[in-house]
C-alpha cells in the first residue's frame, strides 16, 4: 500500500563515491571546484536561545555556550548532489558511540518549492512545536541527526506510519541523508539532487535547530531534546509545564535581529496540545527569482496580492460558469486541463533534462503554462515524474479526483 509520506533514506557507501576512472578523492576535489552556491544567510550570533530565555541543560561542560547558535546556512549545487553547510558559534562535540558524528545537536531544513500561499505542508515533524506561517509552507524537509538514516527509517516505519497518514495530502519528501562532513565548527550533509530535485533560486528555506534526545521516540516527539520550566540533565529550561512552548534553540530570522525572540516567544501554552497555539515560523528567500523581479523578503505581502488576483479569477469565473453542467463535462474539462499541463510538462522537461522535480509552479514561471490550470471541481494538479511524466488530480483527501494523463 502506498503511503503518503516518502522517506528518503540515502546509503551513501563508498561505492556511490567510486565513478569512471575517478577514485574518491578526485571525485570529492571535483565536486568542490564544482560547487556553485545558490543561497547564504548569515544569522544573527549569540541567539541560540530560543526565544531569548532559554537555559542550557546542567552539564555546561557539554553544552557550552552557543552550542547551538547556528551563525551561518549555505545550500550548494555541486551536479549530482546538493551540500547543505550549518556553521556553529562553537566546536562541534564528537561522541565515538555515535559512528564519530556529533551528539548534541538536531536540525530540520523545510523549504518552500514555489511561493505559493496554502500550497504545502504547515506542521512540522513531531515535538518540535512549532508550525510554519500559512503564506510559506514547505514541499521538502530534510532531517539531519546523529542516528544512522537506517535507523530513523525504521523507527518511522514502526511509530508514525499513523501520523503521517493523518497529515495533509501535500506532505512533502522527507529525506535523511547518511553522508556528513563535520568539521571544528561546521556540519555538512550532502544530499543526491534525484530526492531534492534541483535548487531554484525562488526556493524559500528555514533552519530549526533543537538539542538531540534518541530516547524521546514518542508519538508527539522525534528525537527532539523538551524545554521544560527548570534545565535538568537531559533537557532545556525556560519553558512551561504544558504544551505551547518551543523546543527550538535558533532559528533563521529573517529580519531583524529581535525578529527571533519576537517569532519564538508568540505562543501559547495550554495544558491540552490541540488547544495549544505554537509559534509559527516563516521562510528565508533569495532576493530574486532567476534574474526577474526582486521578491519582497516579507512574503506576506506576496501572498496579498497572489490572493487578491486568485480571488478576482474566481469571482470572474464564477460569473461565466453554467450552473447546469454535469459531473461528465467537469471531468471533461479536467481530462483536457491535464492534457495541456502534460504538454507543457513535455515540453518544459525536454529544455530542462536534469529537473526530476517538476511542479505547476516551474511551468507557469518558466512561461510554458499562461495561467494557474484549475479543475472544475476543485481538484489539485501534481506532475509525476517516475519514469514517465503523468498529471494527476488529486481531492483534498489525496486520492485521485478525476484520473491521470500520461
């Protein structure tokens, strides 16, 4: 049975390193000359504190000061694989139980794929208690942990196949790379762009940085360290007793340099998790999108106006509709809009070979789509592209509404 949630786990042995006449090394001092980066965000220092107020556990020994302030993000294209770079304020701690990797530190990435208002997923993985702004959802969340991925797979496999079904349809990829770089101060993941798909520069990205716990393996809690009223051993202090608080240590701003405290301290608790209000995190942009018109960094003031023309499109559409037509001719008029759609997704794949991630999005900014295709019946258009292109629609429940195209 298909899931609607893929995990990506990325076994990345030495053989994926070993290519035609290239040994490791070289491969690996090619991909370096290669790399081009597509997005930077230096972020503000001395804030891995949450919201401001945040203690560190009682053993300061192990986690020092700035342990988790993230002080700079990268994400590089270097061919066949995509590096993400997390620069610490301070020596990243080893832990030899640990396959030589660190012990201390769990980062989420999630990144928005199209700018679109309502368009991707709001939560973010277990017991980090936070949820992202409705103006900038994500499509993709890459986890990086100490844990081998195989063993986040099986956990996940066994403890949240219940969860996710329950999540909204347009859940994003969820990809646990296995390769690392870790230096004095820096982490790097490398991920294989055929998960990721290829870096645009429109995409949106946030970092949310947690302490590490791999015994918090509960429904509501993904490896994620709690922030509790009181630090203890294992935990943070500075938060409450009930549910509401973040258990986020840093963040990408995006602002200003309270902004963080400001985003992270807009909460509510409640003793009940479902009547809880978290905070709600927004994206980071680039500037522009692929040399078009600069992008506001508030993307709020983007969606307004996107809402403002979708809503005069369907109040004009509105006025042309026949309120007689029958459920045939809707998916009539549905078969035809994904028969246009797979024409330009054919088209848009034969100038674009190496995009194994093609969205509606990509081909309306490309230009190979005039305007937003819509189903009849309020369908939602996805392109799969497995070894075949297909367009399906899809309901609100994530079944197909009105069949595929291919």
């Amino acid at each position: 049975m298909r899931k609607l949630y893929r995990v990506l786990i990325l076994i990345l042995s030495a053989t994926l390193f070993t290519g035609c006449g290239m040994n490791p090394v070289e491969k690996s001092v090619s991909e370096a000359i290669s790399r081009e980066t597509i997005f930077f965000y230096q972020d503000n220092s001395d804030d891995g504190y949450g919201p401001g107020y945040y203690s560190y556990p009682n053993d300061h020994n192990k986690y020092r000061t700035n342990t988790y302030d993230l002080l700079s993000f990268s994400v590089e294209d270097a061919g066949e694989y995509v590096y993400m770079k997390f620069k610490f304020n301070e020596e990243i701690k080893r832990n030899n139980t640990l396959f030589g990797r660190w012990d201390q530190i769990l980062i989420d990435v999630y990144i928005d794929k199209d700018q679109q208002p309502y368009s991707g997923e709001e939560k973010t993985l277990p017991g980090r208690d936070v949820e992202f702004n409705k103006n900038s959802l994500w499509e993709s969340a890459v986890l990086i942990s100490p844990l081998k991925s195989e063993e986040v797979k099986d956990f996940l496999d066994k403890r949240y196949e219940d969860l996710w079904t329950k999540l909204h349809y347009k859940m994003g990829d969820l990809i646990v790379p296995d390769f690392y770089i870790v230096s004095y101060d820096t982490i790097t993941a490398k991920v294989p762009k055929r998960y990721l798909g290829t870096p645009r520069k429109w995409w949106g990205y946030q970092v949310v940085v947690m302490g590490f716990d791999g015994n918090l393996q509960t429904k509501d809690d993904l490896f994620t360290m709690e922030v509790r009223p009181t630090p203890g051993d294992r935990n943070f202090g500075g938060g409450s007793s009930y549910y509401g608080n973040p258990n986020v240590l840093d963040i990408l701003d995006g602002s200003g340099k309270d902004s963080q405290k400001y985003i992270l301290s807009n909460y509510e608790i409640n003793p009940i998790r479902s009547k809880a209000r978290f905070a709600s995190l927004p994206m980071v942009y680039e500037s522009k999108i692929e040399g078009k018109e600069k992008v506001d960094l508030e993307i709020s003031k983007k969606a307004e106006e996107f809402l403002k023309r979708e809503k005069k499109k369907d109040e004009n559409n509105k006025k042309t509709e026949k309120n007689n037509i029958t459920s045939s001719e809707k998916r009539d008029e549905c078969v035809k809009q994904m028969r246009n759609i797979l024409k330009a997704a054919k088209k848009y794949k034969k100038d674009n070979p190496d995009d194994t991630n093609i969205t509606i999005f990509d081909l309306i900014l490309s230009g190979y789509l005039a305007d937003t295709p819509r189903c009849p019946e309020g369908g939602v258009y996805k392109v799969a592209d497995d070894k075949k292109l297909k367009i399906q629609c899809i309901d609100l429940e994530g079944n197909l509404l009105h069949g595929m195209v291919e």
